[in-house]
C-alpha cells in the first residue's frame, strides 16, 4: 500500500523538480518535509528511491497555492531537499523553479489566461517578495515551445520572462547585510549582498584559483573547500543569517575577470557543490555587486554604472546569464531599482508521485 499524491515534474530554467498544488501536501511543516523526503528519495546519493535526480539541482521542489495577498495571483514555496541529508530548507528563493510557476499555476486554473500573454503575480514566501511572470497563452494554453534559448539547457523554448520587484534584502534585511560593500574575512576581501539571494563574492585569486577551473576541479579541492566554507560560517552571521552551517544561503560565488564577452565570470558553491551554470536570484546578486562601487565584483569589472536600464551578461560554467537592471546613479551612491531575466520552463510529467503509506497516508 503506498500513497499516491498528485504532482508534476517541472524544469524551470536551469533546474527541475516536482511541483505541487499545497492542498495536496500536509499541512504541518515536518511531516510535509518527511513526505518531500520519500517522494525525492532523500537521504541517498543516487536517490535511486525516489524521483530526484541525485543533484541539488534536481531535487527541488515548489508548493503553489493561490495568493493569501491581494496583490499576488499565487504564493510559491520554494523547498530544497537535500540530497544526501534528512533536510529540506526554506531558507532561500529558486528563480530558476519560479519559471515553472506561472506555467503550473495557469495548467491546474489558479487563475485564466488573458489573451495570448499572461502575466502571472507571484508571492515568494520564503522571502515575502514579489514577482512577475510573463508567460505565453496562445489560444488560452500555456505554451512550452519557442525559439528563447538559456545556456545550461539544451534546445530552445518558449520564453518565460521575470521581473522582480522590491528585492534587496529579501533574506538580511539589507542589500549590503554587513553595512559594508567590502568587508575582510581570514584576510580576504568579501562582499556580501542580498537582492533576492545571500550572496558572498570572492576574488578567485585571492583563493589561489584562475576562477575558470570546472565545477569538478573546485569540488575535487579539498582545501578550497574547507576555506570557502570557513569564510561562509562567518560571514552568516554577520548578514544577518545566524548559523548557517545547515544552510543552503549564503551562496559563495568565486568571481573572476570575464572569458567570453560578458561582464565578469563565476564559479559558485551552493553552498557544498559547485554549480555547473549560476542561480537566477545568485545571477541577480552578482551583477548588481557589478555596479556598485568598490565591491569585489566592480574590482574585477571596472565597471562604472550609469542611470537606467542596463543589461549585464554573467558568465558561468556552460555559458552566460543575462541580467537586466534598472539603475539609478549618482555622484553619491547607486540604487537598485529593479531586476529582470528571461527563463524558459516546461512541464516534463504530471500524474502522481508514490510514498510508502508508514509515512502519511494521505488523510
């Protein structure tokens, strides 16, 4: 006897998951966890009994509900099973499974199609922010197929664009947490930021690496490692996170001078495993330390911003993320105005996922 729960698998951008209406899940917090754990098939390395794909990247999960805000069609919750831990956290946004939202919220009818482009208002719970989904409705269905193409993903799609709004200091309370754009950590020059997502920026000479090495190479370094994850411990605390050792922010991305024609290049721990592209809100975080003056990221560059919308393509492992900015400057100081991106998403499976009945059966 097993219990059978409706769901979808979903690729949102550079990741893939499953996705849930909330109604079908548990309502309390640890059972719904114990739930998430069987269905991805977590704590395993390969996940061989569960759906997960034995990757952060692939064990990723969104619980969709229509909004309890009136500015917001729906909320979205974002949930990261670990893969080879009894843990699912809440701590972070995924801008990446955010573009499988609009497209299941529209397929189960949280809300009608408008034409042929619907604009989606979806409410980030875990950080109480707010984003807009653009997302193609030809004929009052959702479409998947196009000509828009994201590095890290194989083929062309239909474009799924977004559009945050009011994000810097989603998780610290501040676009610069320590109060500094700089600040010196087992004497390294760091800059911590927050718009959308805890992100730390390192030189990646000042860790001895090129910051063009593979994800494999950076994770085989075992010294690395430990230093990057010594320089995360501190710095949680003071961005306002607390002890971050079982969690998934800050991301650590090593930043070095571009290769390919974009604005800087990255190498990201998220946090333990090296990311084989970038995070969108992750993306976000390093192309806004790219504007502001004096952070490790404006070292690399040299950038000098300038007022209004300007469109900054950060390199990683398998190619570049575009990130729109919406700047204001002046001789003083530069303001963050807004961030967009384009994604693409496609709805892989829908029918029912099946956990053994011992942990919930489904009453």
């Amino acid at each position: 006897m097993q219990t059978a729960i409706p769901a979808c698998l979903m690729r949102g951008g550079t990741s893939k998951g499953l996705i849930f209406l909330a109604e079908d899940l548990p309502n309390e917090p640890s059972l719904r966890d114990q739930v998430l754990l069987a269905a991805m098939g977590s704590p395993d390395a390969r996940q061989i009994d569960g759906v997960g794909g034995a990757h952060p990247l692939t064990s990723k999960v969104g619980v969709i509900s229509r909004s309890t805000r009136s500015d917001a069609d729906v909320d979205y919750l974002f949930l990261q099973v670990v893969v080879d831990k009894a843990e699912v956290s809440d701590s972070q946004n995924c801008g990446n499974i955010l573009a499988a939202v609009g497209p299941f919220a529209l397929e189960k009818g949280l809300l009608e199609p408008q034409g042929g482009l619907t604009e989606v208002r979806i409410h980030m719970v875990n950080t109480a922010n707010l984003a807009i989904a653009q997302v193609q409705t030809p004929g009052g269905k959702v479409n998947y197929e196009g000509e828009a193409r994201i590095d890290g993903v194989p083929g062309t799609a239909a474009p799924v664009l977004l559009d945050f709004l009011d994000t810097a200091g989603s998780s610290c309370g501040a676009l610069l947490p320590t109060g500094q754009v700089c600040d010196e950590i087992d004497g390294l020059q760091v800059t911590c930021i927050d718009n959308g997502m805890p992100v730390v920026l390192i030189a990646a000479k000042d860790l001895g690496k090129t910051g063009y090495e593979s994800p494999a190479e950076l994770e085989a370094d075992a010294q690395l490692k430990s230093r990057v994850e010594s320089i995360r411990l501190q710095v949680g605390v003071l961005m306002n996170l607390g002890d971050v050792t079982t969690k998934t922010v800050p991301k650590m991305s090593l930043v070095a001078p571009a290769q390919q024609g974009g604005v800087i290049t990255t190498r990201t721990f998220i946090p333990h495993r090296v990311h084989e592209a970038i995070g969108v809100l992750g993306a976000v975080g390093v192309a806004s330390a790219c504007v502001l003056p004096g952070s490790v990221a404006q070292q690399v560059t040299g950038l000098q911003a300038e007022s209004g919308r300007i469109t900054l393509d950060v390199e990683h492992p398998t190619g570049f993320f575009t990130v729109g900015l919406e700047v204001e400057a002046s001789s003083s100081e530069v303001v963050l105005q807004r961030a967009g991106l384009l994604r693409t998403a496609r709805m892989l499976m829908r029918g029912e996922v099946l956990i053994p009945k011992s942990i919930w059966d489904g009453k």
